[in-house]
C-alpha cells in the first residue's frame, strides 16, 4: 500500500503500543500524561517503542522507494544525465580539428582525455544544477508527505519523530550520492565515447595513469556529495516550517541562489568562509599531486557544522509541531 493509499487515522486510538501523541515531543509512544498536546483526541499512552537498528532500516528503505520512484526526481536524475552529454557535445564540436585550441584550459584537458569531463561537468553542476535538484528532494521530505495527508498516518504507525526524521535525512544523502553519480557516470560514458583515454595530466602538471585517475574521480564524486550534506539539513528544516511542499522546495532553491550570490561579493569576504557553498570547488585539490586536504577537509567540517545546527532545529521544530494532515 502507498503512503497516498493509506487509510484514514482514527481520531482516538488507545491501545498501548499502537499510537502514541502526535503532537508530543519525541518519539511516539513516548511516557507522558494523557491529553499532552498533540492530535485533537489522540492521548498519548505510556511505554517506549524499540527504536531498534532494524526497524530504522526498514524506514530508511521505505522512505529510499517513496524518494527514488517518484517521476519527479526520475525527471531530475534525467536531467543531470543530460548535463554532461552537452557538455561534451559542445565542446567536442568547438574543438573538433584543434585540440587545445585557444579555449579555456579545461576545454584543453577534456580533449585531451575523456576523464577529464567527469571532473568538469561536476564543476559546472555544483554550483547550480546539484544543489537545485538536491533542494527539491530536501524541502519536499517532510511537507510533501503534510501536504499528501500521508504525515499523520505515518506518525500514529511504529514510526517514532526522531526515527522518521532520521531516516528522511539519511535518504536526501542517499539522494546526494545517486545525483552526483549520475552526473559522473554519464561523464565518463560520454568521455569515453568523444575522446581518447589514457594518461591524465593533474592541474599541477604531473602525469598520472588511467587507474589512479578513476579512483580520483571516485574521490572527487564522493567529495561533491558530501557537500550538499549541509543542503540537505538545511532543506529539512524549512520542510519542517510548512505544510506544502511547493512552498519548501521553493523556499530552499532561492535559499541556494540567494548564497550563491552572497558568496560572489567581494565586499563580503568576511563572512564567505562561513557560507555552506563557499568551499564546494575544494575538491579541485584532490587533481595535483600530491592531493591538498586543506580547503577539502574544510569544506567537510563546514558541511558537518551545517549538518549540526540546522539538523538539529530541524529535530527540535519536528517533534514539537503539532501534525494535524
């Protein structure tokens, strides 16, 4: 049964072990006094569910299916596939004949090597089209499903807040992975496909062979991913603020934009460091030899403090909001 599909929730139900306060702080089922608040006419009962590793993997792979089988981020993945073909397209008909031509550097290496446009779509889709698609999967988590009328049925199941929360986030970062994979995949197969592969010449000038430059392209896709870690934290807390989740994706898509112009301003260099999109081109180091960690290693504690602060209020709005659709 789909979570649409779900059958209407009782407005009292008081069995010990089948509901619990929705609208109660934590997970449901949770000890407290009958009549906390909540749903209108759902006490809350006593005695804690087991919120055990296997029954937070079930979740995880419930809320992994609702995310994946939507067309819309069918429609999205599409998308991101798409991206590197044009690229390559392009470029292999602006270059075709004159191989690192007058062009911008990039364009040189990427004729050069087909691996090379797994690093350059990932820098041409970071800033706008990773975060765009990633803010649509984020903001629509928690008010898609209030919007849907699926939230409450969900939460009078075995499913405490925190695990539910929990698990939503978990399945943005898988989302992140699958995003930023589809991008790098469809790179190397377009790469492959236009240009000659072999040797790949680092931005540091030394010469590396084809193996090592795929498990660096590994490292690269891994490290954009846990990029947008900081995103998905911050998307699931606006999803928490509302109840539609056009509103959320919206609300987290400008959110992106609105950054990304901030961080274009020199006149605010003082407070760019602290912008979760300031270091997402780090991973440009992991292409000189030796890697430089540095601004990688930055970038991921940013995202982690990110991850933190808004997962945090995200969890703390969630198991305190009253749910009543």
């Amino acid at each position: 049964m789909s979570r649409a599909e779900a059958p209407a929730v009782p407005e009292t139900v008081g069995t010990a072990g089948t509901a619990g306060a929705v609208g109660a702080p934590g997970a449901v089922g949770a000890p407290g006094p009958v009549g906390a608040p909540g749903l209108p006419g759902v006490p809350r009962v006593t005695g804690r569910r087991a919120q055990t590793t296997a029954g937070f993997l079930a979740l995880f792979r419930s809320e992994l299916l609702l995310t994946f089988r939507r067309m819309r981020t069918i429609v999205l993945l599409g998308i991101l596939a798409v991206l590197p073909v044009l690229i390559g397209v392009v470029v292999r008909i602006e270059t075709d004949g004159s191989q690192g031509g007058g062009g911008p550097a990039f364009i040189a290496q990427v004729t050069q090597n087909g691996l090379f446009l797994v690093f350059t779509s990932l820098a041409v889709a970071l800033p706008i089209f990773l975060p765009m698609t990633v803010g649509v999967v984020a903001g629509d988590s928690v008010a898609g499903e209030a919007a849907g009328g699926t939230l409450r049925y969900l939460l009078v199941a075995p499913a405490g807040r925190t695990r539910l929360l929990a698990a939503k986030f978990t399945a943005g970062l898988a989302f992140c992975l699958a995003a930023t994979a589809t991008v790098a995949l469809a790179a190397l197969a377009t790469g492959a496909a236009l240009f000659p592969l072999g040797e790949v010449t680092l931005i540091s000038g030394e010469t590396i062979g084809l193996g090592p430059a795929l498990l660096r392209a590994v490292l690269v896709a891994l490290v954009v991913a846990a990029s947008l870690s900081g995103l998905v934290a911050i998307g699931l807390l606006i999803s928490t603020l509302t109840g539609s989740g056009i509103a959320a994706m919206a609300a987290t898509v400008s959110l992106v934009i609105t950054v990304q112009i901030l961080d274009s301003f020199p006149q605010l260099h003082a407070i760019q460091p602290f912008l979760f999109t300031h270091h997402w081109l780090s991973f440009g180091d992991l292409l000189r030899e030796p890697m430089y960690w540095d601004g990688v290693l930055e970038n991921l504690g940013l995202q982690a403090a990110y991850v933190a602060v808004f997962g945090s209020a995200a969890w703390s709005r969630f198991t305190s909001r009253d749910i009543t659709a």
